[in-house]
C-alpha cells in the first residue's frame, strides 16, 4: 500500500522530460559588492536551433536583421516572462520580480542560436542567489563555471536540489 | 530526494551531450562517410531514446499504476513498452512531416498547439481507462475469465493514450534530419530512438509487475481492490495532465 501512496506522489514528478538545452553564459559586473550588471547570453542546442531558425530567418541569409530580431523578441523572448526567463533571483530567501532587461539580441553561432540580454539587478551580491532551470522540465538550463566571467569576487555553482526538476545555482563569494 | 536529483541531473547532462553529439554527428554527413556516419547516429540515437524515456513523463507512469494494479506477466510488459514507443514514433513522424510540408513557417508555435491537443486527447483517454478499469475491476470481481479479455482491450487502450502524444525529441531529431534532407536517416533515427525508449518502458511495466506479484500476496484474494485503486490513479493521472494542459 506505502508503495502505491509513493507512486501516487509520484504522478506529479512524472510529467516531463527536458527537450531543448539552453547553455547560459553570464558576464557579472560587480562593484563595490553591489551586482551592477549581468550579460547573460543563451545558446540553444542545435536541433532545436535547426527548427527555430528556419522560422526566424524569414530571408534565409545566415543573419537576422532588425525587423527578425524583433519578432524573436515579441513573439519568443516575451513569452518567457511567464516562466521567469527560467532564472530566479533570490534575496535572502525572497524571489525577487525579474529585472528589467536591456540590449535585447539575437544572432547565429556555429549554428547555434544564440539571445543576449542585459539587466541591471543593482542587488547585494553577498545575499543573492541566481538559480536556473525550468519548473516544467521542458527546457534544460545548463551552467557550467567556466560559462561565466565576473570581473570582482569568485562565484559557486552547484547542482539545484528541486524536488520536481533539475537545475544549477550561482552563488557569489 | 536528493539521489533522485542526482539521477536526474546524470540523466539530463546524459541527454544534453548524445543530443550535442547526434547534431554535430548528422552535420558532419557527406558521402564517404555516409555508411558508417549514419550507423553511428543510429546506434547513439537508440542510447538517446534509452535514456530520454529514463527521464520523467507520463507514459511511464501509466505503465506502471496498471501493471502494479493488474496482474500481468514480463511479457505483457514488453509488449506494452514497446506499442506505446511505436505509437510515439508514429505520432512524432505524422506531426513533423505533416507540420513541416503542409505549414513550413511558424514550426515550433503549432508544435506546441499541436502538442497541447495531442496531451488533451491523451488525457482524456487516461481519464476513461481508468473509469473503464474501475468499473471492470468492481464488476467481474468474480468473473476472472471475462476479465481476460477486457484485459487485453485495455492495454491497447493504454498504448494508444500513452503513445498519442508525439515525442518531442524524436520530433526535434527528424525535422533536424529533414533540414538537412537526410530524410531516410531521420525515419531510421525516430525507429532507433523508439526501440531504446520502449526497452526503458517496459522496464518499468516490469518492475512495476514485481511490485504487484508482492502486493498481491499481501491482500491474498480481494486482489480487486488493488485494481480498483490502480483504476483510480489512472483517473488521478488522467486528471492532473488534463488540468496540467488547460492550466498552460
């Protein structure tokens, strides 16, 4: 019986599996322990790059223009509020709303889709915490140390430990 | 918890490096290699579908309430796996080629439409195997011939509603292969992948019919309210996806 309780619990964790894989790479600025900035720039795999960029590069020329990138960022990047941009900035155990972003891009590298945005957080680095992944497990975020640059203070990654999905936390020290 | 969450990660940084490793592989095609290339991709993209069906979802989980729910044996298991990684496959080629010749544009806006439909009419077809397995349990609790019967219809049933709903990474591997016009190779890769997820299921139809050999010991022989509660979570699962899709 104990079991088929277990499995019921189960039922929520049993609901998807990640398909498309986003590698993030920040650039921290960070100035007087303060976290002034952050560049973050996301590298879609290349499969789901493959089916993407076929839609987004109407003129089929290898680049996007200003009119292509504008449509990623109305119809794709906006979308992504609803999920955070699958980034939870934390300040001493309270979510915080995402920040506004700036600088909003989008372009192709080695066949990899790439957008770069920036925000400007203006939060303690000592009591913040940024942690990546997605709640419905339908996108991977994958954060590697080497992804990231910051020109003051070192930075921790660890594993995530959620209990319904799987994800990374940047920690600054 | 946390061993379940390091699994998970090994599982998800599995995927993201055969997934890596399978486009870089398909990109680097030409004819001189073109045999032994597509071999490769093959026998990586079976290892692909074993380990993306290890991940979380919900055929799974179907699988193993009924098989914990109803007796059964290691063959049945095997069957059912691989009938619900057929019709993945199936579901998955239909909706790419379908998507991909009739629409072109907007690829990933009607998958995603398309998905949420497919998920609805899976969902709804959880919802009345498990309200066909509740009332079939209360019904021939007496009648274990009858049930025989009722019993293959239902795994079938189960098959199609588990299967319906088109995998999107077998999806994503063949309109990869498809931009490339590696047409061939992307109907070959969607098998292989399907081979490898149907041997991750029916693994879990067998541990799962592991669980119910025990738990029928235990209840001796009102073995009926084991299948009656496996009907309910069916129901539940059924449910929770329905509510899960509305809720997107």
């Amino acid at each position: 019986m104990k079991i088929l309780i277990n499995l019921i619990l189960f039922i929520n964790i049993l609901n998807a599996h990640p398909h498309t894989f986003i590698e993030v790479y920040p650039n921290i600025e960070i100035k007087n322990k303060i976290i002034e900035k952050i560049n973050f720039i996301w590298k879609l795999d290349e499969m789901t790059s493959s089916m993407l960029i076929m839609e987004f590069d109407q003129d089929q020329n290898g680049n996007f223009d200003k009119k292509e990138i504008q449509y990623i960022y109305d119809y794709y990047f906006l979308t992504l509020i609803e999920y955070n941009f699958y980034t939870d900035i934390t300040v001493k155990d309270k979510v915080q709303i995402f920040p506004q972003f700036y600088n909003f891009s989008s372009y192709i590298e080695n066949n990899k889709l790439c957008y770069s945005f920036t925000i400007k957080p203006k939060l303690n680095s000592k009591d913040t915490l940024i942690d990546f992944g997605d709640t419905d497990f339908f996108v991977a975020m994958v954060l590697k140390k080497e992804f990231i640059k910051i020109n003051d203070g070192t930075i921790k990654v660890s594993d995530l430990d959620n209990d319904f999905y799987f994800g990374y936390r940047m920690e600054f020290n | 918890m946390e061993t379940y969450n390091a699994l998970l990660n090994q599982i998800v940084m599995a995927q993201y490096q055969l997934n890596s490793f399978i486009s870089s592989t398909i990109r680097s095609i030409n004819d001189e290699n073109i045999l032994s290339t597509s071999i490769l991709i093959l026998s990586i993209s079976f290892l692909y579908g074993l380990i993306h069906a290890a991940g979380p979802g919900h055929g799974k989980a179907l699988v193993a309430l009924y098989f914990t729910s109803n007796k059964s044996d290691y063959k049945k298991a095997f069957k059912m796996g691989y009938m619900i990684s057929i019709a993945h496959a199936i579901s998955a080629l239909i909706f790419t080629f379908g998507i991909f010749y009739i629409l072109k544009t907007m690829f990933r806006k009607n998958f995603n439409e398309m998905s949420m439909v497919a998920m609805e009419i899976s969902a709804s077809m959880i919802i009345c195997v498990g309200l066909y397995l509740i009332f079939s349990a209360y019904k021939s609790k007496n009648l274990k011939e009858e049930k025989l019967g009722k019993q293959t219809k239902s795994e079938y049933i189960i098959a199609l509603s588990a299967g319906i709903v088109p995998c999107p990474g077998v999806m994503t591997i063949v309109l990869f292969c498809i931009i490339l016009k590696q047409y061939t190779l992307g109907i070959l890769a969607a098998i292989t992948m399907s081979i490898g997820m149907g041997l991750t299921i029916s693994l879990a139809g067998i541990l799962s019919i592991l669980l119910n050999k025990k738990a029928s010991n235990f209840l001796d022989n009102k073995g009926y309210i084991l299948e009656i509660l496996g009907g309910v979570l069916i129901l539940i699962l059924g449910i929770l996806l329905f509510t899960s899709v509305g809720y997107k």
